[in-house]
C-alpha cells in the first residue's frame, strides 16, 4: 500500500511539471499546418489560411523559439497579400471606391506584418507607397521611409532606392535634393537618382549642377541618351551652344551614323547663327533618316528665316506628314501662312495651339497677332485681356493690346497700355547690371516708337504731347541705333509737333533715305511726311480698321483663355 502511494506521487509530480510545457506549445501543431501551407501559398486565400493558423497557434501557446518563428511567418505572409493586393490598383484606378477598399485591405495587412516583424523594411517602404494614394497621410509615409532607411543601413543598394522615395516626398527643393545625394552616396551606381537629381537641378535652375551631373553619368556610360540630352538642354539654356557642338562634335566622331547628334548639333549652330553648318547637319540628319521630323521642321525654319518660303514649306509639310501633332511644326505652318498673307490659315493653326494650352500667354499673343494682321483687332483685344488679368506685368500683351486699340482709334487707352507697358519693361531693365546690353531691344524700341507715334500724331488735341513722343522717340531711335527707318519717321513727327520743322526735315529725309535703300513697304507714306513737313505741317494720323467679318474654318469665339 505504501508503495502504490509513493509511485501515485510520482506521477502526479511528473504530470505537474509537464503541463505547462504542453500548454506552452500547444499551438505547434497549427503552426506546423501554417509552415506546410506558406511553402506553397500563391493566393491571397491561401495567406489568410497561413496568416489565420499563425494567429491560432500563437493563442494557443508556443515556446519562445516558436512564437518567434510564428510571428516571422505571419508577418511575411501579411506583406506578401499586401504586395498581392495592391496589384489590383491599376485595374480600379478609375473607381474611387475601389481603390480605397484595396489601400483599405493593403494598410490592414501591413500594420499586421509590421507589428509581428518591426524590422520588416519591405513593409515599411509598401506602407510609405500606399499613403501616398489620395486618403493616404504624408506625415505617415515619411515615417515609414525614414524607418526603412534605418532597417536598410546594410543594404546600401535598397537604402538607396528609399532614399528616393522619401525625395519624392519632401516639400521643399533642398531637401530633395539632399535626399538624392544620399542616395547616390548609399549606391553610385543608382541611375534611377542620378536622373532624378539632374532633373530637380534642371528645373530649379542649377543648370551648371546639371551638366556636371549629366557629365559624369556620360563618364560612366557614354551611350546614356538621358545624360546626353540633359547636358545638351542645359548648356543650350545656359547659353553656350559653343559647348554643345563640342560635346556633340565628339559624339559623331564615334558614331557618324547617328543623325540624331546631327540634328543637335544642328540647333546649337543655329543659336550661333551659323545657318549653313546648321543645314549641312540638318541635311545629313534627314538623309540617315528621312522621317526625322524634327529635322525636317528645323530646316524648314532656315529656310523660313533665309525668305525661301517654297523650301519651308515643302519641309513643314512634309514634317507634318510623319508628325501631324508636332506644336513646332504646326507652329512654323503658321508663320508660313502668315508670310503667305494667309491669315485664316494661320489663325486655324494657332487656335489650334491655344485651345491645346490655353494658358500659354506666348500662344495668346501670336493668335492675337494674327487676329491683328487679318483685321479682327477686336478679337485680339479680347484675347489680350485675358493675358493681362492673369499677369499684370506682361509688358508684350499690354503693348500688343495697345496697337489693337490704336488701329480702331482708341487712343486713350492705346496711350493707357504703351504707358503701362513702358513703365513694366523699364522696370524690368532695371534689374540687368549696368553696361550689358538692352535686352529685347526690337520689341522694347517698338514699343517707345508706337507710344511716340500716338502723342505726336493722334488728331485728338487733348492727347498729343510734344515733348513726351520727342522724349520716347529720341529714347527709341537710341535702342535701335538710329537704323529704322520707321523710327526715325516718328522722331521727326515728334520735332514736328513741338515745332521744329528743320529737324522734322532732317530725320525725315534720313528715314526715307534707309527706306529706299531697303524698298521699305511704307516709302510713299515717308515721302508724304516729308512733304507735309515741308510745308510746316505736322503730320496727323488715325487708323479706323473695320472688323474682318469673314467666317474662319475654325470656331473663333470658342477660344476661352
């Protein structure tokens, strides 16, 4: 009797002591069923089974060394039907329904990875990804960058490509910036943040920054056509065509066949005016390929700008043909039209333009000139408008719009807008340091030259002022060197208004001296001037345009800017 209680002890201590190893991995089988099923685990069905068994087995109990596996297990499960998930954006991108259900289902299964795996840097960089999605939060997607970067310190080429996550999120230019030399620091091999960073420079101005840049992305891989272009579009920005045929020069030496880098190079002797190098490339990229309409639409403009109108017209056209979408070929159309005299046709072309970005004031102001030279000058005052509500100091506008008002003889607000315009455009020259040249000095002379021919010529007495047309006439002779002859036209009606008819004669005779060694188109007028200053009479002038009513193929008055 003695001896069964003692071995019933036995048991009963040995039962203690067991027990809470069997309840401490209780969960073992469920998660044994869990690691079978991840190995073959294709859907996201079959991760929820994983992700549910692991969530079982770590309620039931596991040992230490399990509930660790456990927890690994659930957590890349987790971001494996994240990653599964998230792949069905592009297919609901269009519904917002949808594509805030799966950021919905994506972020749930993140938090579960990221709380079972902290150190799961693929979770951290899915879940900065996802809350960049419209609902998403910044502040938590920079978090989630910045603990990725941390987790990834061994893992240069990864921490890398976080880095350039995390630029693409910063607010502010600098910090981008810093972000993508880290990420050139962490891999300097990354092409992905050499572009990046080449780009930024370009567009905030660090154009030198940019071709250094793109210059060692070249030293590393010569045939890198973003490289060569980004250093081409910034030296050509930064003024220094002289580099760029260099750099190009270079180029065609170990690739002659490539016509391409005549094409380039062919732009860069065009900024140096040396249009008979430009058209030897431009001749040479057409013939190694013969539907590069790039090529064909920048010969045309040689040919455009050398006054043989048939050639340019050919080349446009034929541009056209390969690319009927290309802005610089539809562009150059209408400015053939318009030599032409085929008003309409440049109009259609331009309205073109405008309705394409009807925020673009240079497309505006070329439409409005159209207008203008087709005798719609209401229609460019309208045009106008819109440009100088949006930007009060768009002196070319302000001056377009005042020749509009001009030719339908409102020269009170025709003196209003050259006023504006001159005060703005001075203003401006204010800011280039002193001894360099007068920037835009034909449009700024044309501007002081129409302003001075309104107050010295208007019939209305109560706007004429002498001494101002002599002030702005004398300033526009200057800018321009005393060489126009319509010019010097008006600084002899300004001396005519203030009475001195000798100078009035002198400039007079001048300007119709250029006139006729130019056979300038307006030499009859020029004479009759003269001969009203002769006789010591001023010269009066006021244009009445009448509005052009003819119907354009293109619907005009849709135009809204």
């Amino acid at each position: 009797m003695l001896v069964r209680t003692k071995l019933t002890a036995i048991l009963i201590a040995l039962c203690v002591c067991w027990a809470p190893l069997r309840a401490e991995n209780e969960g073992r089988d469920k998660l044994d069923e869990a690691t079978g099923l991840k190995l073959d685990a294709d859907t996201p069905a079959d991760l929820a089974k994983v992700i549910e068994l692991c969530e079982e087995a770590l309620q039931e109990g596991l040992d230490e060394g399990n509930a660790r596996l456990a927890r690994q297990i659930l957590a890349a499960s987790a971001l494996q039907r994240a990653q599964m998930i998230v792949q069905q954006l592009p297919r609901v991108a269009k519904n917002a329904n949808a594509v805030r259900e799966v950021r919905r289902r994506t972020i749930a299964d993140l938090e579960k990875a990221i709380e079972n795996n902290p150190k799961l840097a693929d979770a951290h960089i899915l879940m900065a990804k996802i809350q960049t999605l419209p609902g998403g939060s910044r502040e938590r997607a920079m978090q989630s960058l910045n603990t990725a970067i941390d987790l990834l310190k061994d893992k240069p080429v990864d921490q890398s490509a976080a880095y350039i996550l995390r630029a693409g999120l910063q607010e502010d230019n600098e910090a981008k910036l810093a972000d993508l030399q880290k990420a050139i620091e962490a891999d300097s091999t990354n092409v992905d943040a050499w572009q990046a960073r080449v780009v930024l420079q370009m567009a905030t101005g660090k154009l030198q920054e940019a071709v250094e840049d793109a210059e060692k992305m070249l030293e590393k891989d010569e045939n890198n056509m973003f490289a060569l272009q980004a250093a081409v579009r910034s030296l050509l920005d930064l003024e220094k065509p002289d580099e760029v045929v260099k750099l190009l020069s270079k180029r065609i030496e170990k690739d002659p066949k490539n016509g391409v880098f005549y094409r380039v190079r062919a732009r860069a002797y065009m900024i140096k005016k040396e249009d008979e190098k430009a058209l030897e490339d431009l001749n040479q990229a057409i013939e190694l390929d013969s539907r590069d309409s790039e090529a064909l639409v920048l010969r045309g403009q040689i040919y455009y700008d050398q006054g043989e109108i048939e050639k340019a017209n050919r080349d446009i056209s034929d541009s056209l043909l390969i690319e009927p979408n290309s802005v610089q070929g539809i562009m150059m159309r209408s400015l053939v039209a318009a030599r032409e005299q085929r008003y309409a046709d440049a109009i259609v072309d331009m309205e073109m333009l405008v309705r394409a970005d009807p925020r673009n004031a240079a497309w505006i102001m070329q439409l409005a000139t159209y207008y203008q030279m087709d005798e719609r000058p209401r229609l460019a005052i309208r045009l106008l408008d819109q440009v100088v509500k949006r930007d009060s100091s768009a002196w070319r506008a302000l001056r377009l719009r005042g020749d509009a008002k001009l030719s339908i003889s409102q020269h009170v607000d025709a003196i209003a807008d050259y006023e504006e315009a001159v005060r703005v455009r001075e203003q401006d020259q204010e800011e280039v340091p002193e001894g360099e040249p007068i920037r835009d000095a034909d449009e700024y002379s044309g501007l002081l030259n129409n302003l001075a021919w309104v107050l010295a010529t208007s019939p209305q007495d109560d706007l004429r002022d002498g001494d101002k047309a002599l002030e702005y006439g004398l300033k526009a002779c200057e800018v321009s060197e005393y060489k126009e002859a319509h010019i010097l036209s008006t600084l002899a009606a300004a001396y005519a208004e203030v009475g001195d008819f000798d100078s009035a004669r002198k400039w007079s005779t001048k300007a119709i001296e250029i006139g006729e060694e130019e056979d300038n188109e307006q030499l009859d007028q020029l004479k009759q001037e003269l001969e009203s200053y002769e006789e010591e009479k001023p010269w009066r002038e006021e244009q009445h345009t009448e509005e052009n009513e003819e119907p354009l193929s293109a619907a005009s008055d849709t135009i809204d800017t």
